[in-house]
C-alpha cells in the first residue's frame, strides 16, 4: 500500500512539474514578444539613438 501511494505521489509530483514549465514557457514567449513589440516601436521613434534597452 506504501508502494502505491509513493508511485502516485511521484506521479503527481512529476504532473505539477511538467505543468509548471509548460506555464513557464507560455510566460516565457509572453515576454518575448512583448519585448520584441517594444524593441519595433523603439526603433520606430527616429529619435537618433537606436538603443534596445531602456536605461
């Protein structure tokens, strides 16, 4: 009985990690394009100084 409470652990256990970095990678293109969109409109303004960054 331990046995099988210990294998269904691990398997819930390896189901939360496995959603949390699908969740991360959704995050993670998120701020990728949300990034890039601000990098286009940067470039964009004309203002003489073509930086990526903001500080």
């Amino acid at each position: 009985m331990a046995v099988l409470l210990l294998v269904l652990l691990l398997a819930l256990i390896l189901f939360g990690v496995g959603f949390v970095f699908k969740a991360l990678w959704w995050v993670a293109i998120a701020v990728f394009v949300i990034w890039l969109l601000g990098f286009l409109f940067r470039a964009a303004d004309g203002d003489g100084r073509r930086r990526w960054y903001r500080w």
